[in-house]
C-alpha cells in the first residue's frame, strides 16, 4: 500500500503543497459491465467508468488528508487533473 498526492490539489495553486493523498496499491485490472452498455474498471486505486455515450469518468478511490490521514472517501480525479497548472 502507497499514498500518492494528488496532483493538482495544492492551495492557492502552489504546486508542491497538495493536500490530498489517494492509496494506489495495484490491482488486477477488474472490469464490470451493465445492461445499458456502461462498463466500469479499477486499478492502481483508480475507478474508471465509461458510460454508454464513451464518456469517461475517473474517480480516486480511497482518499485522505496528507496532514492528519483519516480516510475521507472519493474525489474526482478529472476535477483535480484540470486543476493542474
């Protein structure tokens, strides 16, 4: 298990002062499909869904604060990716 920053998470967009970690332990690459032609897969700690319109959608899986590292959930990774400068 390794906690990654997420880039693009910094104050003030000061590169170098992220405060968002995500645990990116690798993982066979799963994949899932539904009925309506969504598929979604997990790997290195990140969810991606795709749905049927080819949309994708990536999502930080198990999140926490670099300063007191409680678990806090999810976070968006395509927010934060636009996030950096």
């Amino acid at each position: 298990m390794a906690w990654t920053v997420v880039l693009g998470s910094s104050q003030a967009g000061s590169p170098g002062n992220e405060i968002w970690e995500y645990e990116n332990t690798a993982t066979a690459a799963n994949t899932y499909s539904d009925t309506v032609g969504s598929t979604s897969s997990y790997s290195g700690g990140i969810r991606t869904f795709t749905h049927p319109n080819g949309n994708v959608q990536k999502t930080y899986v198990r999140c926490r604060m670099a300063v007191d590292d409680v678990e806090r959930g999810e976070l968006s990774k395509d927010w934060y990716d636009g996030q950096i400068p």
